[in-house]
C-alpha cells in the first residue's frame, strides 16, 4: 500500500482544521490502495490553532504537528510540512474546508495515469472578489516568468510525486514558491475539476501585503526575466532620448526662432528619471535577496514538533 501524506499549512483555523482533519480520517480510512499521515504546520497563528493541533496529534496517531516561532508565510509552511512528509504521494490543502478532502480520490487517479503533478480546479470558486483577482495575477505572473501552460491552472489544492517533492525541498533559500518549484521539476501537470466549497469560518488570511510579496518571490526567485525587461525598457528609453534629441536640433536649424521648453525638458527628465530608479529598484531587490540568502536566512524557525520522530529531522 501507499503512503499519502496530507500537509496542510494552518492560519486562524482553530474551528476549521478539525474538521478538514475528520474528513480526510472518512475519505482514507478503509482504502486497499493508500494508507496515510497528515501534517498540520502551524504557522505562528494568533488564535488557538496550535492547541487544537495538540489536541488531534494526541487522538488520532496518524497526525503530526509543527509549529513556527513566529509567521512565515504560506509557502514556507508548505515547505515544512513536505520536509516531514514521507509518502510517495504528498497532498497539499487549506485548512479552511474549501478545498474538498473528499474527493482527493480524483487527483490520486490522475497521478496513478502516470502524471507528476495534479492540481485542483474550480468551476465556482468561492474566494472572494479580492482573492480572484490576486490569483489571476498570480496566474499571469506565472505563465510570463516561469513559463506555466497557459491552459493550465494552478491552485493550492495538489498532489505531487515523491521525486518532484525531493527536488522541491533541495530549494533552501529564503523566498520559496512552491508553484516556481513544481514547475521546476516537472512539466507533466494536469488538471482535476472538484467542488470548491464556501468558506466554514473567517475570512481568508491573504492581506495585499502577502499577496505581493509573493508576487515579488515568483518575480525574483526563479527568473531573470524582470532585469532582461528593464534592461529592454533602458534601451526604449535611450532610443526615443537620442531621437527627439535629434528632432530638437533638426527643428532649430530649420526655424531658429522656435524656443526651447522648459516643460518638455522637465517632462522628459521626470519620465527617464522615473525610469532609472524603477530600474535601480529592482536590481536592488534581486542585490537585497542575495544578500539575505548568503546571510542563511532561515526559510523557517520550528519552535515544537509533535509525533515528529528523530530520525525525520
């Protein structure tokens, strides 16, 4: 039989992720095919997350729990819980009941096919107006600088091979993106359609600022793509420059009374201005992220770990 384990990275979700866990408990138990482990990271949660997490890895034997000492990110969670798990099939999910537990029989059947990678999608997605839009952003993002099919979509509802997950957590610096590293493995990717459910309790934990920064970690990470368009953009810039340079000097020989203007001039300097600190930007930021890594920024910071045996250290 294989193993499956289930990670789930888990945020404000003291009333939800027991029942996440109890539905995958149903839909597993029973089964000729699969056996399995589930991985709840906690990742710095404010509520009582982490006590709930206690509560199941003390009942059910089959649950492991780690804890952040203080909020990483989604990602960085996802990476924890893959470093833990030991299955030939790794599943990742919410923790918030959105995505349906039940019917990871789908993606399952799908990598039985021979893919490497399943992902989740949604006929009605149910996430907010605010969510929809960062994720189709993110889906541009991520057909532009990391080459993603355009036809194929990514979620956080997936199941990946064993060998895709080794490769994934060979990535140790300080920015991951779990879709940058799927991608990097494998480009044998499918789609599943399931059910995307409402939300049971809160709203979800996708602030502006996260969703940009992780915007920022798919530019960054794992393309250069950004510096090639600046560089690009320079060499617009320069060119138009030197051609209503041109054009300025051409124009005062042919009428020598046309005056020269002082709005023009300030218009172009704010505009190539502008363009140069855009630029000098963002080389900083790749220079910033470079440092940061050199400097074994950490990806995470377990404070506890529950049903962790040594040896999966």
């Amino acid at each position: 039989m294989k193993l499956i384990s289930f990670v789930i990275p888990c945020y404000r979700s003291e009333k939800t992720i027991g029942h996440v866990v109890k539905e995958i408990e149903d839909t597993m138990t029973g089964s000729e095919k699969y056996t399995f482990e589930v991985i709840l990271v906690n990742d710095c949660s404010p509520d009582g997350t982490f006590g709930v997490i206690r509560r199941l890895c003390e009942e059910k034997t089959f649950v492991k729990g780690i804890s952040f000492a203080r909020n990483f990110g989604q990602h960085a969670a996802l990476m924890a819980g893959l470093r833990h798990a030991k299955g030939e099939y790794v599943v990742c999910l919410d923790d918030d009941g959105q995505t349906p537990a039940n019917e990871v029989g789908k993606l399952l059947d799908k990598l039985e096919e021979g893919y490497d990678a399943v992902y989740a999608t949604y006929e009605h997605k149910q996430h907010s107006a605010f969510r929809n839009l960062g994720s189709k952003v993110n889906d541009w993002m991520t057909r532009v600088m990391l080459g993603k099919p355009k036809e194929l979509y990514v979620s956080s509802y997936f199941v990946v091979r064993r060998f895709v997950v080794d490769d994934m957590i060979r990535y140790e610096n300080s920015y991951p993106y779990v879709i940058g590293l799927v991608l990097r493995a494998t480009k044998n990717v499918i789609n599943v359609p399931v059910n995307h459910r409402e939300r049971e309790e809160g709203r979800s934990g996708y602030t502006l600022k996260k969703l940009l920064s992780l915007w920022f970690n798919g530019f960054t990470a794992f393309s250069v793509l950004p510096l090639r368009l600046a560089t690009s953009m320079g060499v617009c810039c320069a060119g138009i420059g030197f051609v209503y340079g041109i054009y300025t000097v051409i124009k005062k020989f042919v009428n020598p009374d046309v005056p020269l203007g002082f709005s023009s001039m300030m218009a172009a300097v704010v505009f190539f201005g502008g363009m140069i600190m855009v630029m000098l930007g963002l080389v900083g930021e790749y220079i910033g992220r470079i440092y940061i890594s050199m400097n074994n920024s950490p990806q995470y910071v377990i404070r506890e770990r529950i049903n962790v045996e040594k040896q999966e250290l």
